[in-house]
C-alpha cells in the first residue's frame, strides 16, 4: 500500500513539472532579460518612452591636443540614475547633463587664413586654445593634426592662402560635471603610478607617466557641442589674395558664393558677389574639399538643404570641444585612497610628462616663407627670420665613466666614449670642454652573505641579497676658443636617442659618412671628418646647452655687432659670464640658430643649436610620442606590491619570499616602517639563543628538584638503622673459608 502511494506521489510531480515547462514555454516571449543597475539597457526597459536612444556625444574621453585624436576613456558611463536630457529624447550616463541649444537657425561665414599658424581646427578649435595650458606661450594646439598638416603643406606647396566656408547646426552641448568617477582602467593607472612614488620609484613614476599621456592624451573633454556642419574649404593662389589685401570680404564673398552653388544654399553674400568675381575666384582656386559633417551623406546630385537638416537629429556628432588637462582631473577628492601629498606629487608627474610631450615637440625657426631663413618644418617663430648667421667649429665630444658599489660587470663599456680626435677624455688643442650631462646607472645584482646559525650558532647558514653597482659618467662637448685651421674639427650630422629619431634622417641613424658617438645614457651625436662626401649631409652646429650648463657660443656676438660697438666697449658682462663658469653662461643659441630638444637625461633638458633653415628642406616633421625614456633597468627587478588602507594612511609592501610573503607597513605620516609577520637575521638568531638558555636552564631545573628529591630518603634509612642498632659499628672482614659480619660492642 506504502508503496502504491509513493508511485503514486512521484507521478503526480512528474505531470506538475511537464506542465510547469509547457508553461514556461509558452510565454518566453513575455519573459525580458533583467540587466544589471548602471546598464543603459536597464534604463530604456523601464522609460515610458520607447524611443529614447543613447546619447553619444558625451565628454570624458581623453584628448591628444596635438593630434586631435581621442585618448583612453578617462570618466566611468555609468546609467544608474537614468538620466536624459530636457527633451526626453537621449539617454545621458551619471555626471553629465546637457544645456539644449533651441536654435532653429543655420550659422553661415567665411573665414580667411593667410597662413597656416592662423589656422583653427572645424571641429576642436576651443581645446586646441591649449584649455589653460602653456608652454613658453606656444600655442602648437591642432598643429600635428591631419587637417592642419594638409593646410600647411598646401599653402608652402602651392602658394597659396586659404578659405573656409561653412554652416553649422547645433542642437545640444554636454557638460561633465566635477569629480565623476574615474574609469577603472584609468584610476588603475594613476594608482600604479602613485604605489612608484609613494615608494620612491621616481624614475618609473616618470616613466608611467609618459605612458599614461600617450594611452589617454593631454587633455580631458569636459564639453562638446553635438549638431553638423557643412563645410567647404578652398585654396587660391597667393597672388589672388594679396590683389585683394585692402579689401579681403570680396575674396570671402567668392568664396561664400562658391559654397552656395554646390550646396544650392543663398548667400548674404551673392547680392555683392559678381560673375566676374567668382569666375576669378575660381580661376585662382588650387585645391577644394567639400565636407559633411554629421547629419545624411553628401551627395552631389540631388542634394537637399531640408533632408539633411531633418536628419541631424539622428545623426548628431561633435562640431565643436573643450577640456581641460588632463591631470586637472586628479583631486584628492576623485582618489580618496590616496594620501594628499601623494596626489600632489601624482599631479605633477602627470602635468610634467604633458609638458614634455608639447616641448619635444616644438620645432623653433623662421616661418615667413618670403625670408631666406625661412623653416618648413618650424611650428614657432623664433625671431631669426632677418638674423645673419657665423660658421662655429665642432670638436666632438667625449664622456667619461667609473664605477662603484658591487661590481659584478663593467657597464662603464656601454658609458664611456673617447673622443676620436684625440683618441683620449679630451678635447683637441684651442678647444674646451663643456659639460652636457652627467648622471648615474644603476644595475641591480647579488651579493652572497653568510651568518652564524642553528644550535648555538655551530652552523653556517648563507643567501643571496639585494646589491647593485653604479656606473657614475659625464658627458663634454668641445667649443673652441680660438682660431682654428679651415675644415678642422667635425661636421654635424644630427643626433637620436632609442626613442627618438633624427631629423636629418627621420630614423635612429646618422646621414651616410658619419659616425655615432654616445653621450649621456642613451643620447648619440653623429660626426663626420669626411669633408668632401660628408658636407651635403651636415648642418651648421652652435653648441649644446642645458639645465646645468649654458652655451658658451651664445656669449660671442656675430661680426656685424661687435663693429657697431665703441672702441670703449670692452665687453664687460661678456668677460665676467665666461668667467663665472659654465652654469652661469646664457642658455639659448647665437644669432641665426635655432634651439632644438635633443633628450631629457636625468630629469635635465638637453638642447642643441643648429642653423636656422637647417631643416627646411626635410619636409613636416613627424609627432614626437611618449614615452622619451627607456625603461628603468629597476623597472620590474622588484617583485613587490603595495595594499592601500581604506583610509588611504597605510601602505603596506607584500613581498613574495621562499617561505611565502612578507610584508612592511609604511605610514603616511612618517618615513617609519613596521614588519608584520618577518623577523631580522638578527632577530631569528637572537631567539635562538634565548631559547637554547631557557631549555638548559629548565632541565637543570628539573635536575636539581629529582636530586633533591631522592637525597632525604637515603638519611632517613641511615638514621633508622642506627636506630634498631645503637652504638654499633659494623666492621667488614674476610675468613679464609667464609666471610662473615663481625659486630664489636
């Protein structure tokens, strides 16, 4: 009966569970997929708005200022707040919020740039303003862009100015509010950068940096403004323009009637506009690009004005952006586990390495095309555009090295550098030596150690420790100090380092007949002796400079000024610079040079002079990217880690060890370390001691309570036999035949 109950039972749960299924089945298309909080896909399931889309015009991305070309993502998307814009029509992640522009009307002008420096970029003019970020009052925002490059060499190519026409339609600008959260992979980065400080890895924090700049830009968008553009931009000929120069609106008024006709749009400018001028306008045109930017595809044929305004709605992309720098971001407040000294030196390594990056790539020359001097590749005019230039004569350069610490190798072999002139550390007779860079290289190894240990210290117990070598070296280069024979000394062909090419050849190499000399750690300067195959290739050189040192050849003043000077004038402040030594003399190049960045070394800019339409004929330079170093040797030596405290007041080293890991807390208020769960040499070795004493002391300690525990029972049986038998001395003797106890009374 039990039994028939029990079938009974289960067949009954079968038939429920069939049902159940079928069930299920039946309404899985009713069934919606739950997506996580912060998903945007959460959001337009719960929005009583089944049109809302995503905003995609959103700030926070990072920005290469020089490039205008997206970084890394620096701020977090996150949708748990399901915000949209006043409209109700998009869908804007937390930290964002949006200012609708409800213009109807179409912005229509015409803009004229005579050169290129002049120049503004369609659609990140604002940022490329430098957003609160100079650098010796050089604005070079935008000038590596592909569409400033494009402009740049049509207008030296074809002698030309150019021309922009466009209308613009702007229906929304989204702003990013303070301290939203960064992106995860972003914050990671700064926090590694931050572990190499706060543990005093300066050269890798600097290395990250530079890194950190070229994964995610200079710059942080804070603000875009979303609509489209329609845009066209011509290049006439130079001579066009300038028969215009006292009335430049006709050239623009061509230009805008030119726009009009190939988007079917009326001008304010056709009632002023003749045939004649725009028959010439068009004559005198070289190059013409025609562009849209967002709404519907320009076609050329059939183009409507209204069709492709009702599709910006739908088609809404970035006409214009701003931001900040990038390390404007980095607030105590945005990284709470950090302590704030630790921000602030975050902040500035950021803020250097976006430095950096603008410095090298800073190209100072002349760029007025009409002078002799002029520059194709400078991007800054020095004020050498009128200036004569000398001939100076280079003496090489040569570098010295020693070593120190435990020496394991001799990395003195990749430092040191003869001069070959001399074949020694030295400068050629009427030459001196001035000093361009001088540092240390580190190179980890082991040291072997022994100490005393196990029972009593009768063992031997050895390991291999942390040590390293130094390699101390100074770099010279040789200026002369007086007349010297023609074609004496060197010519100059350039110079690279392992991150940076040379100009003269756009690769890590020297020009054909010159030779690499090493100065510095990893600076390589090309010289040749070879007059007659060599010149084509060499440029003028005038000295180096730096931090440390100035240019002694920026003290002596061309011919042409030391005439105009009185007989009286004995050049006083002249005399006492170069008696004051190299750090005091001028840092810059005589009249009719240009300054160029050769490397940071140890933190030190290093700069050369060469003449000032050296380069001219080398066509655009190419951007300079980070990093500008090469990894610290130390870089991965160490296997450590570092664990914040949530307060962000203790850093804490996990080491793995043999015997697992091992850690060392450092405070933020104070340089003192604590050990958690590791103990000295000393420590260990003293505990065993102290433990060895202790158990010899204990077993004396027992040995002396056994001993003193066993001694009365012996008396007591002696006093107890003398007790039975009084005044008895028990004599012990021998018979011959039997041994016997003789008792004497």
């Amino acid at each position: 009966m039990e039994a028939r109950s029990a079938i009974l039972v289960f067949v009954t749960l079968m038939i429920v569970r069939v049902l159940s299924s079928s069930s299920d089945v039946d309404n899985g298309s009713k069934t919606q997929f739950v997506y996580r909080a912060g998903d945007p896909q959460r959001c337009m399931q719960r929005s009583l708005n089944k049109n809302v889309i995503r905003y995609e015009v959103l700030p926070g991305g990072g920005w290469d200022n020089l490039r205008n070309k997206h970084g890394g993502q620096v701020i977090y998307y996150n949708y748990s707040l399901c915000q949209t814009t006043d409209d109700g029509q998009y869908l804007l992640p937390d930290g964002i919020n949006t200012v609708p522009l409800k213009k109807s009307k179409l912005e229509t002008f015409a803009e004229l740039f005579t050169h290129w420096q002049n120049y503004t970029s369609t659609t990140s003019s604002t940022v490329n303003a430098e957003a609160g970020f100079h650098i010796e009052h050089f604005g070079i925002g935008g000038s590596f862009s592909h569409e400033t490059g494009s402009v740049r060499s049509r207008q030296m190519m074809d002698e030309s100015v150019t021309t922009r026409v466009q209308m613009r339609y702007v229906r929304y600008s989204a702003k990013l509010q303070p301290d939203t959260a960064f992106n995860p992979k972003f914050k990671a980065r700064l926090l590694t950068i931050a572990t190499q400080i706060a543990k005093n890895q300066t050269n890798m924090a600097r290395y990250e940096s530079q890194l950190l700049v070229r994964d995610f830009g200079t710059h942080v968008i804070t603000s875009v403004d979303a609509g489209a553009a329609l845009v066209q931009q011509d290049q006439i000929k130079t001579t066009y323009a300038r028969s215009y120069s006292m009335d430049k609106s006709k050239v623009m008024a061509s230009a805008s009637a030119s726009f009009g006709s190939v988007f079917g749009i009326k001008t304010g400018y056709d009632h002023s506009t003749s045939n004649e001028m725009i028959d010439q306008y068009l004559g005198n045109r070289t190059h013409s690009e025609t562009d849209t930017i967002g709404g519907s595809v320009f076609q050329p044929q059939n183009f409507s004005l209204n069709d492709w305004a009702e599709s910006v709605a739908e088609n809404l992309v970035a006409v214009d952006r701003a931001g900040d720098p990038l390390h404007f971001v980095i607030t105590p407040m945005a990284l709470p586990e950090l302590p704030s000294s630790v921000v602030y030196e975050l902040i500035m390594h950021v803020k250097d390495a976006i430095n950096l990056y603008y410095k090298h790539n800073i190209y100072k020359g002349c760029t007025n095309a009409d002078s002799p001097n002029f520059s194709f590749q400078a991007n800054v005019d020095d004020g050498t555009c009128q200036s004569l230039s000398n001939n100076y004569t280079f003496g090489g350069v040569y570098q010295t090295c020693s070593l120190s610490g435990n020496i394991r190798s001799n990395t003195c072999a990749d430092l040191r550098q003869m001069n070959p002139l001399t074949g020694d550390d030295s400068c050629p007779p009427n030459y001196e030596a001035v000093m361009i860079d001088k540092g240390i290289k580190r190179t980890p190894n082991t040291v072997r150690r022994c100490h005393s240990c196990g029972f009593l210290g009768f063992s031997t117990c050895c390991g291999d420790y942390a040590a390293s070598q130094t390699a101390s070296y100074t770099g010279f280069w040789c200026v002369t100090t007086g007349k010297v024979p023609a074609d004496s000394g060197y010519l100059f062909g350039g110079l690279f380092t392992s991150t940076i090419g040379n100009p003269l050849t756009g690769g890590r190499t020297c020009p054909p007949y010159f030779y690499a000399l090493k100065v510095s750690s990893s600076l390589r300067v090309c010289v040749s002796d070879d007059y007659e195959l060599g010149y084509r290739y060499s440029v003028p050189f005038a000295g180096f400079f730096s931090c440390r040192t100035g240019n002694p050849l920026k003290l002596t003043s061309d011919e042409e000024d030391r005439h105009k000077r009185s007989n009286t004038d004995m050049f006083v402040l002249e005399t006492f610079l170069k008696s004051a030594g190299p750090s005091h003399w001028p840092r810059g190049c005589p009249t009719g040079y240009s300054e160029h960045m050769a490397v940071v070394a140890n933190g030190c800019e290093i700069s050369y002079c060469i003449k000032a339409n050296a380069l001219s004929g080398e066509g655009l330079p190419t951007i300079v990217r980070p990093p500008f170093m090469e990894i610290p040797i130390t870089g991965f030596s160490d296997n450590s880690s570092v664990m914040i405290s949530e307060d962000g007041l203790t850093w804490t080293d996990v080491v793995e060890s043999r015997n697992g890991f091992e850690t060392a807390r450092h405070t933020a208020d104070s340089g003192v370390e604590t050990n958690d769960g590791v103990l000295s040499h000393g420590a260990v070795a003293a505990i065993a001691i102290v433990a060895t004493i202790a158990f010899m002391a204990f077993v004396l300690l027992v040995g002396t309570k056994v001993w003193k525990w066993r001694r009365p029972t012996s008396e007591y049986l002696r006093q107890q036999s003398d007790y039975l038998i009084p005044n008895r001395h028990v004599v012990y003797g021998a018979s011959d035949e039997h041994s016997e106890v003789q008792i004497e009374s």
